[in-house]
C-alpha cells in the first residue's frame, strides 16, 4: 500500500491521545502510516520515506528532528508539527507548528484548540491528565460546561505514561501503536478503563511503584537514585511525579541502565520558576518542557558533576 501520509507520535499519554483527538472516532486510515517509540524516542521522522506527501507529528521535539524537518522540507513534504516542547522556526510554506511551550499547554491541547471539536474533549482530557496538569483540565471542562470525573480518569493517564517508558517501544507492555488503534475505537477514554490490558497496566504501574519506594535511595535532599536497571526504566518517570505530588520540591530520579549510562527525570512543582527543559539541554541528550524533562543518555562518569549542578541550579545560585 502506497503511504500518503504519516503520522509520527511519543508514545506517553499526551502523544497517543493528541492523535486520538486529530483523527477523531473511527477514522479513515487508507494511506496512513504510523511510526511511534517510547517516552524518549524523539527521531521518528528519519524513518519516514521521501515518498510520504504529507507528515503529522504530535509531541515530539522538532529540535531533535531538525536536519530530517529541513531535508524533507525541501523534497516538497508538507509537515505539520504539534507540540508543546520548544519548537523550531523554519521559514517555508511546507512546514506548519501548531502548539507552545507555555506551562498550560500541551500537545493534546493544541490539536483540540487547533480543531475545536467538543466531542473529542474527553480524550483531551486525558492527555492532559497525562501530563498532571489538572488545573488546566478543570478550566477546560469549565469553558465548554462538560462535567468528567478526574479521579476516576487519572489512573488511566497514569497507566499509559507508565507504559511508555523504555528502552525502545518494541520493549514496551502494550505497543503504542496497538493503544492508539484500540483508543481510535472508543467514543471515551471511560469506556476503556475495563479493558483487561489497561487494568493490567494498572496493577503493573501499582506494584513497580511499591517496590521503587521500598528501595530508593536519596544521596541529596530531592535527588533519587534506583539501583534496580529494569524497575528504573519503566518507573522512573512516574516516580518521580509521586515523588513531587508527596513532596511538592523539585525532583530528580536517576538510575544506571547499562554498565557506564545512566537516565534521569527531572520535575518541578508550579511555583518554581526555572525551566527544566532549558536545564536538561544542556547536556548531550537532555530535553523538556518548563516543569519536566530529563537526559537520555548521561555518562555515568558525569553523575557527581550533574548533581553538583542539579543543586546549584535548584538553589538559584
């Protein structure tokens, strides 16, 4: 089948149901072709074919896409990007960004403000649950006079972030790919909450949680470490938005996945003022957003200099 359009995506929660909101309830998939990843696997468009006449990415940093954007801009591809990380400024007709990396918008939020349909407004929801902004989710439900139950939406959110923590997305507990499908068919993310996989990943997130808090480690006030390589690629995330809920002070997670790299997420309550991403930057493969980000892929030679600046950078001095 000829590929006329792909669609790229992050494979968390806010990535899956911006999609969901794009393409709405059952959609028509002829010529379309998905390329998705784990939480941090960003340089999706290099494997997109110079065939493709048009490409849709959602929550994807276009900055790690940079020299695939500009090529494919060029071979007369039209892209359209939406995204709430910090985006580039390509001046060309066929390249469109749709979306901000201020602190109240995420990739969901800008595809449904993009489209304005009402009846996808739960699964925006969701996504942005997905990213614990509840307090935007609560204005929006108020400007459109849609009554939801968050609580009862939040494990779900939970659950699909949890899932796409990995070292690549084929290591994953549901193939986000195979989400986003099972998503496309339901009216309401409530009515997938009884899907026997998502009560699995539930219990999963549940029980990886227990376990991580059991045996952390905190060298530093806010700085954590998991000596567990396994429990610390599918939790850490996650733990480190528990770790912020209890303590409402910036969090580090960190955790050694191969004999000399290490992984790390970083979260900050609404009241700091710093920008994570801008932090995480800094290093080689680091990236983010204003209140969460983290690096891939750090030497593990370069932990005790990391946290040193870690904690300069919280202190503000």
């Amino acid at each position: 089948m000829e590929i006329k359009r792909a669609i790229l995506f992050n494979g968390d929660t806010d990535g899956i149901c911006s999609v969901r909101v794009f393409l709405g309830l059952s959609p028509n998939l002829h010529g379309t072709r998905f390329f998705t990843g784990a939480k941090r696997e960003h340089r999706l468009l290099q494997q997109v074919p110079i065939s493709v006449r048009e490409v849709y990415a959602f929550d994807l940093s276009s900055e790690s896409n940079r020299s695939e954007i500009e090529s494919k801009v060029l071979a007369g591809i039209k892209i359209t990007w939406f995204d709430h990380h910090h985006g580039l400024e390509i001046v060309s007709p066929k390249f469109k960004s749709i979306g901000s990396d201020q602190v109240q918008m995420n990739t969901s939020l800008a595809v449904f403000r993009s489209l304005k349909n009402k009846r996808d407004l739960p699964w925006t929801i969701l996504g942005l649950l997905g990213d614990r902004m509840e307090e935007a989710a609560k204005k929006l439900l108020q400007e459109f006079s849609l009554a939801l139950n968050l609580p009862e939406l939040m494990p779900l959110a939970h659950a699909m972030n949890y899932n796409a923590y990995g070292i690549s997305h084929q290591g994953l507990q549901w193939l986000p790919q195979d989400l986003l499908l099972t998503c496309l068919t339901y009216d309401s993310p409530l009515d997938l909450l009884p899907h026997p996989k998502v009560r699995s990943l539930i219990v999963n997130r549940s029980q990886d949680l227990e376990k991580a808090f059991r045996t952390i480690q905190e060298p530093y006030k806010g700085i954590y470490w998991l000596d567990d390589s396994d429990l610390g690629m599918r939790i850490h995330g996650e733990l480190a938005y528990e770790l912020l809920d209890r303590d409402q002070s910036p969090v580090l997670v960190g955790f050694k996945y191969s004999d000399d790299r290490i992984r790390l997420s970083i979260r900050v309550p609404q009241s700091f003022k710093k920008n994570v991403g801008a932090f995480c930057s800094q290093f080689e493969t680091g990236g983010g957003r204003i209140k969460a980000g983290g690096i891939t892929s750090l030497p593990l030679s370069d932990w005790e200099k990391l946290q040193a600046s870690y904690l300069l950078w919280i202190s503000g001095t």
